[in-house]
C-alpha cells in the first residue's frame, strides 16, 4: 500500500555551443499580466473547441492525407488490435481477469477463464461486461477504467467507467452472479472518487460529497464509511484532510486473518500521514512524513526517501525496510535491511507473495531479481530468484499474494519481444506462458549504453537502440526520448510501434535517464526538484550533445519527444536549446507553470515543481516555463504538440496557448487534440493508432525529409 499512489533572478542567459546564438529567455515580467489566450482554457467551450477544429484540420492535411501516413496507421493499427498480443491477466478467486481491446471491440471486453485454460494458445474467454455494448444501449463513449472486487467469493464488484477517457469515473455495483449492475445498488456520479470495500453491505468512500468536500488538486478531502440502502448524505465520517492536501484515502486490507483498516492523507505528492483504522478510533503509524509505508500480513514495509536515524541506526533514502507490524505498533523499531542504495543502484519494486517476498533491484537500469524469505527466528535470507533470465528488463509480481508463492515474471528489452513466465519461489523452473511475435525486424539492431557528462559533471546514462551498421556520420535521423520527473525510471521495454515507424525506417532510437527521474532512487530524483529543476534539462542536453559529439546525428537530424511532466521537458528543450533540435514533439504536455496549479489536477504536483504563488518560488520556476519563455525573434525547429479534450489531469490548455502564442509569433508549429482520450491521449486502439502515426509522421517529414 503506497502512503497515497538556477535559481537565478531577472533575464536568463544560455550561451548555446555549436555555433548557436544566445537566446535571451522572456521572464515573467515580461509577460502581460492579462494572459491574452485564457479564452482556450475553456475547456469545451465553442469558441475553443472551433479553435481547437481549425489547428487538427491544418495538422492533418500536412501530416495524413500521404500513402505513406495511411500505410503506417494501418501497420500501428494491425499491431494493437493483433490478436498475438499478451493477455496480461490479474487472479481473484479460481479465475484469471483480462480487460481486452481490437478491431471488433475498440472499447473493449472484459473477461476471464481459468488458469488451465490460459496457457493454452487460444484460450477460451468468458465476457463479463462489452464495453461497446454498454456504451452503445446507454448512449455513453464509455472508456473501461477497471473493477474492485470483494473477497472471498468475489461476487461484489464495483465497476469504473470514464467518460471518453477523463480521470473522473462513474462507479456502479456489478453482480458477477447475475451478470447485472445492481438495481439500487452502490453507485457514485462521476469524480475523482476512491472506493474500498469493507464488507459485501459497506463501502470505504472518498468522492465529492458537495461543497468543500474536494482537495484544491480535485480529489477526495473527506473519507467515509458508507452503508448498503443508505443516501450517500448519510455516510458516516471517518476521516477528514486539509483543502491543501493532495487527496485522502481509506483502504481496507481484505487479508484472512489480518484484515485491518487504514487512512492515508496525502500532503503533498511526496509526503503523507498514515493511521490504523480501530475501533472508529484512528492510531497513527509513526513514520517520516516522506517514507511510504506497506503493510502485509504481519509485516510493515518502510521505505524512506530521506536519511533516518531511528532506533540507534541510521538508514539511507531508498532503502527497503521490514519489521513486525505489532511490535512497530507498540513502538520497537527493528528492521531487517532488504535493499541498501548505492550511487548506481535502486529498487525497483517489491512484491510479497503468501510466504516471500520478491525484490526488483535497478542496477544502472537494469534489473535484478532476488527472494526473501523470513524464517521461524523472523530473520530474514536472500537469494537470487532462481531460474530469472540475465538479460533485458525484468518485473515480477505475485499471482495472488494472500493464496500462493506464484509469481508472474515479464521478460523484454527494446528489441526483444516481451515473455511472459509462471513461477514459483524456491522453484528453479519457470514456466512460460506467452510471449509477442517479432512485430518487426530487428535483425541486426543493437542496444548499447552510454553515458554523457551533464553541465555539473554527472554522469548520465543513455539507451541507444541502432543498426550495429550504423555510419558515424552525423546524418542518423534520431529520436531522444526522455521523462525526468516524479521519481518515474524509464527502462528498456519492448515497443512495437517505435520498432516499426522509427526503426525499421532507419531511424536511431535514444532513452535518456536524467535526473529527477527514479532510474537511481529518491536522491537522483530529488537532485532536480523545484530550483533544482534546470539539472534536469541540463543532463538531456548533455545526452543530445554527446549523440552530436559522437557523431551519430547532427541538430537538423535529431528529434525530441516527450509527454506530460516529458511534455514539459520537451518544451524547455524547445525554447531553451532551440538550437539543438530538427523537431519538437510535446504530448499532452505542461507548459505554463504560473498556472499549473490552478488547473485540474496541478495543485498536487507544487512537491515536484514549486509555488508560483509564492514570489521567491516564481524566480526559479519562470525559467523552466516554456509558455513565458517562447519569444518572437528567434529561430525554432518545426515542434507538433499533442492532447486530449478529455485530459483531466494535465489541463489541455497548457498546449493550446503554447501553439497559440507560437502562432502569433510566426513560429512553425502543429497541433492535434484528440476530442476523447483522457491524460493516454486516445481512449481506443484506432485513436491510438492514428496520434501514433500521427507523431512518427511528423517525425520522418523533418527529420528524414520524407
């Protein structure tokens, strides 16, 4: 259970290498007060959504109306509606749960078989719910947002639907005896609710309960306990959090035997308060307001994020701590060390099953599997998982962790298809399930590893995924993919779109993992929060320096792409480096971070990027807000920018005014927002193939001159 899911003042100077100008940076005191394109935060405004018709009207003759585009929609297209596609599956009760999309059901099917039956090749689906379906006999685009369901039996379900993809859902009680949604059943409008079941006549409820009842980021304040036949309005009050809180939360742990309640208060993205559910009675668990906490069965789980001296030692940020949860409880503070961080190696993840627990290592992004187990002594042994694989990316997760020492264990890598194994800790053997065909050639392609040197002297690492043919001659159209934010680690994964429209085009692709990123623990992440932002693009930089350097592109040649905190990261990349870039591509990105946080979900993010409400906060945040920073008399590289209507999360205005103020300006830019789509940016298969080919057009036109 995660404890909820340069600073410099006036004009900013970057001395630009490789024969660049100097762009002088606008600041935000050059900015008008009265932001002249407020109008396009309207959400779904006419006057906006005619705005925002004319640019996907301009975007789309230039970028679709080729052969070619219709080619690779169709190639992208076939790839996510094949029917060779892993069905990732999740266990309750005898049954394996699947949520499917293709051709037939763009919305989508969500079904289950057996464990028997899965391992076959083409195993027998029972559908539950047709999204399709339901969304046609209601009269609602319906996009599936998942299911929480009851144990033991699993017959109570609530089911989640969103609204052409938005945040916000509706949650409706589903009878999995009767295949219906319960008439007078549990069923909350649409928000940014948060259920958990207690028992089959009992709800855990954070949800807009009217005025006042929301945090400033949108989400629940208040938690309650709901009763079956009772109005909402008569919902019992457990817990309540401040305004300024990111969210509160109410979980109920179903474990037989250890069935415990619990109430998490987010603070701020990075810091919360836990407490014990007893008896109506809330009883704190002690911890640093920035460790996250996990409980499971008689264990707690502490990772902390800062250093912590507590019970005579000390503890590193990044750590993985477990003790007894009663003796934690009644205040001993004895733990077991299950992962220590060094410079160049972080966790991953963990898993508990009934009797172990899995640890995903991430050493210089790439993984490493081991087992722990506790013995009678409550002292804990280690060992590799056995019979894991010594290559590519690795994930493992229990099968169902109150039941079995099952686990299921992904293989990929960025050129290798991903398989999907069965296993079981102690067992050697691992049994494999599925895996993806080669959806394109990779014959001759290599994944090598470099690291580039960041303004400070870091040393960054770089993914390179290239033909081992590859001519050093600075001619390589090459994409430069990159996150940095929210502790978020990016790693080798298998993508058969970007193998098909970028690789097998001849392009190079390049993951680059910067700080502010998790790819090595919390402190690599908060080495570029708030005024500390600009290491960030300081270490992307240096990685697109080092491909020149190393001649394997040249600006006109190389790309960069990004979404969301990535978005805002390309943004910066395109107004502070403009240089550097033959194309910008920025998805469903922020932009303007004086009012980032004051647009749907923004508030919850000021723990990563600072106030601007707060003037010493301002200076240091002005310089990395590409939306104040855009100026008129400068050079910038073709830049497309892509979002949804339906993005509740990251507003959809941030790219609208970006594009146009470029607009005005005369700069060359493209937009494209999808009318449905959520914060994923399509909410099907064949919007999702369509933005794709969308992006990877744009990408070829300037960067291969096709």
């Amino acid at each position: 259970m995660r404890a909820i899911p340069l600073l410099l003042v006036g004009l900013v100077s970057f001395l630009l290498p490789h024969g660049g100008n100097i762009v002088m940076a606008q600041t935000a005191a050059e900015t008008p007060s009265e932001d002249p394109n407020l109008w396009l935060e309207d959400v779904t405004g006419e006057k906006a959504l005619d705005w925002v018709k004319e640019q996907n009207k301009e975007s789309t003759a230039q970028l679709t109306e080729s052969e070619d585009f219709q080619q690779l929609e169709d190639k992208i297209l076939k790839i996510l509606n094949s029917n060779e596609r892993i069905p990732f599956v999740v266990k309750r009760g005898p049954y394996y749960y699947n949520f499917w999309q293709d051709g037939e059901h763009p919305r989508g099917l969500w079904r289950r078989t057996t464990p028997e039956e899965y391992k076959k090749d083409n195993p027998e689906w029972d559908v539950i719910i047709d999204v399709d379906a339901l969304g046609k006999e209601e009269g609602e685009n319906w996009v599936w947002h998942g299911v929480s369901m009851l144990r033991p039996d699993y017959r109570h379900a609530i089911v989640k639907l969103s609204r052409g993809g938005a945040d916000a859902d509706i949650k409706r009680e589903f009878d999995m005896e009767t295949r219906e949604f319960v008439k007078d059943g549990f069923y909350l409008p649409e928000a940014k609710s948060r259920v958990s079941w207690k028992d089959k006549d009992t709800l855990i409820v954070g949800t807009d309960f009217g005025e006042g009842s929301l945090t400033d980021s949108g989400y629940p304040r208040i938690v309650k306990e709901w009763k079956r036949g009772t109005e909402l309005s008569a919902a019992k009050t457990i817990f309540e959090g401040e305004k300024t809180d990111v969210s509160v939360t109410g979980i109920y742990d179903e474990t037989p035997g250890f069935e415990r309640e619990f109430v998490s208060r987010a603070i701020t993205f990075w810091t919360s308060k836990l407490w014990e559910v007893v008896d109506g009675e809330l009883i704190e668990i002690e911890k640093p307001d920035d460790a996250e906490v996990n409980v499971h069965r008689e264990w707690i789980f502490v990772q902390p994020r800062s250093t912590w001296e507590v019970g005579g030692k000390t503890y590193e940020p990044g750590a993985l701590l477990v003790g007894n949860y009663d003796d934690y409880m009644n205040g001993k503070r004895e733990f077991t060390v299950l992962f220590e961080p060094t410079d160049r190696k972080s966790l991953a993840g963990y898993s508990p099953t009934k009797n172990h627990l899995i640890v995903n290592e991430l050493d210089n992004v790439r993984n490493k599997i081991y087992l722990w187990t506790p013995g009678e002594d409550g002292k804990w042994k280690s060992e590799p998982l056995p019979g894991v694989p010594q290559f590519g990316s690795i994930s493992a997760g229990a099968v169902d962790e109150e039941e079995s020492d099952e686990f299921f264990l992904t293989v990929t890598d960025y050129t290798l298809p991903t398989t999907l194994y069965l296993g079981t800790c102690g067992d050697p053997k691992l049994e494999k399930l599925k895996s993806l065909p080669a959806f394109y050639d990779a014959t001759g392609m290599v994944v090598e590893q470099y690291e580039a040197t960041s303004k400070d002297g870091t040393k960054i690492p770089y993914f390179q995924v290239s033909h081992k043919d590859l001519k050093l001659d600075g001619k390589n159209a090459t994409l430069l993919y990159g996150y940095g934010g929210f502790e978020v680690p990016l790693t080798p994964n298998y993508s058969a779109t970007t193998g098909t429209a970028w690789l097998t085009e001849g392009g190079v692709f390049v993951v680059a993992n910067i700080r502010g990123g998790g790819e090595f623990g919390p402190k690599w992440h908060q080495a570029a929060l708030k005024e500390n932002r600009h290491k960030a693009y300081e270490d992307f930089i240096a990685v697109a320096e080092d491909l020149i350097a190393r001649k394997v592109t040249s600006p006109e040649h190389l790309g960069v792409m990004g979404g969301s905190n990535g978005g805002l990261l390309t943004g910066n990349m395109l107004v502070l480096r403009p240089d550097l870039w033959g194309a910008v591509v920025s998805q469903v990105p922020l932009l303007d971070m004086k009012r980032f946080h004051l647009l749907l979900a923004g508030a919850s993010w000021m723990g990563e990027y600072g106030n601007p409400d707060d003037p010493e906060q301002w200076e240091f945040m002005k310089t990395f807000s590409p939306y104040h920073l855009v100026q008129k008399d400068v050079k910038y590289p073709n830049t497309l920018f892509t979002t949804s209507t339906r993005d509740d999360r990251v507003h959809p205005g941030h790219a609208r005014k970006m594009v146009a103020q470029m607009k005005k300006m005369g700069h060359p830019v493209l937009y494209y927002e999808n009318i449905e789509g959520g914060h994923a940016g399509a909410a099907d298969n064949k919007q999702r193939a369509f933005m794709t080919a969308l992006t990877y057009e744009f990408l070829k036109q300037q960067l291969m001159g096709k």
